[in-house]
C-alpha cells in the first residue's frame, strides 16, 4: 500500500513539472507574441520606411535538394522592398560554415537577379543566429533602426531582441510555406522564443563575432568576407 502511493506521488510530481514546463513554453511564446505584433507587417503599403532592411538567412536549398520555401519567399520579399522604395539598403546576414555553403553570397546572387543593384547589397558573414544578424546590424553596421524580412514567426522573436536592445526594429512578413515545413519551423520556434528570453533577461548575450565598425554606404569594405570559413 505504502509502495502504491509513493508511486502515485512521484506521478503526480511528473504531471506538475512537465505542465509547468509546457506552460513555460507557452507562456514565452505568447509574451514574445504579444510584444512585437504591432511592429510586424504584412502590407508593404502599411510598413514604415527604414533606410535599410536586414534579411535573415536561411539554407537556399531544402535537404531533398529542392528549393527552400522559406530562403525564396526572403529573397522576393526583400527585392520587393527595395524595388518599391521602402528600403534603399540590404544587409543580407547569414552563416558560411564551409568554402561551399555561404548564405550571404547565395542571397545576394538572387537578389540581384531580382534586380538588386550589387552595390545596395552589404554582406554580414557572421549572422549565426537571430540575435547576431539583430545586434550586429547596430553593433558593426551602424544601424539604429531597420526592417527585418523573414516569415512572420520569426520576426516576432527578431523585433523583440531588436527592441530589448533599444533599437527602432520593425519586420516585414515574407510568405509562409504551404508545406510541413511549416509545421517542423513553427515547433523549433518555441524553444528558440525561450532561448531568446534567456539571452536577454538572464545571459546577456552577445554576437559570437563582434567584428569591427564597417560603413555600409562604403560598398567595397562591406564585401570582405571576415568570417568566412578558411578554404
């Protein structure tokens, strides 16, 4: 009988940390949610001007081999903000973690395809993550307002790490997948939203490559690829 019930009491303390657990999950996303919807937009009429647009990287190419939603629908929503006046900058920031893998100069190829000028496209090599690509286009480029353009879900997490770090950051929404895809970026989604709690409220992070001061207007310095990987 004793058995029994300390078995029923180590259940019942398994149920309570694991609510306790989902409902933290739950709740950081909904805070980050609730903080940063009304400075993420869908309409291009409806976005406020910023002098420069920093795009979010992403592999161009799922691992099927065919092309990645979510990289297409960035790159056609960044050429589309610059084509229409509401950027007159791009800062495409991503990882290049090898000589044959380099987000950024993936991006601007297609950007220029696009018909982005080459010389409107700056290169940050060292957008590892969210919070670097954010903090970095202060830190090293100089910006204290800008767009970003990615889908809408993570937007909501890079406007506010934008916004905790006193900067004037709006988004801009690039389409969302039809596919599963959805679904498998939508759950990473929550644990990168608690991460993002924690690198502000309790670790203060900062960008894994600080990198030097670099005048985006420049163009010829803002293409040396610092933090590329070695050949």
């Amino acid at each position: 009988m004793a058995r029994r019930t300390f078995t029923r009491r180590v259940r019942r303390a398994v149920y309570i940390l694991a609510a306790v657990f989902v409902g933290g999950i739950y709740a950081a996303d909904a805070y980050i949610e609730y903080q940063s919807r009304r400075r993420v937009f869908d309409s291009v009429d409806a976005l406020p001007y910023r002098r420069v647009g920093v795009v979010l990287g992403t592999a161009p190419y799922a691992r099927a081999g065919s092309k990645n939603d979510y990289y297409t629908a960035r790159i056609e929503a960044a050429a589309d903000l610059y084509h229409r006046g509401k950027v007159n900058r791009l800062i495409a920031s991503g990882a290049n973690p090898s000589r044959y893998y380099n987000e950024p100069r993936f991006m601007k190829a297609d950007l220029i395809d696009l018909g982005v000028p080459a010389s409107k496209i700056t290169l940050d090599f060292a957008g590892l993550r969210t919070l670097d690509s954010v903090i970095r286009a202060h830190k090293v480029f100089g910006q204290d307002a800008f767009t970003v353009v990615s889908q809408r879900f993570h937007l909501l997490r890079a406007v506010y790490i934008g916004r905790r770090r006193g900067l004037n950051v709006v988004g801009y929404a690039a389409a969302d997948p039809t596919t599963l895809m959805r679904l498998n970026a939508r759950l990473r989604e929550y644990g990168a939203r608690v991460q993002a709690l924690l690198d502000i409220w309790v670790l203060d992070t900062q960008p894994q490559f600080p990198g030097e001061k670099v005048a985006i207007e420049t163009g010829s310095k803002s293409e040396v690829c610092r933090f590329c990987a070695a050949d």
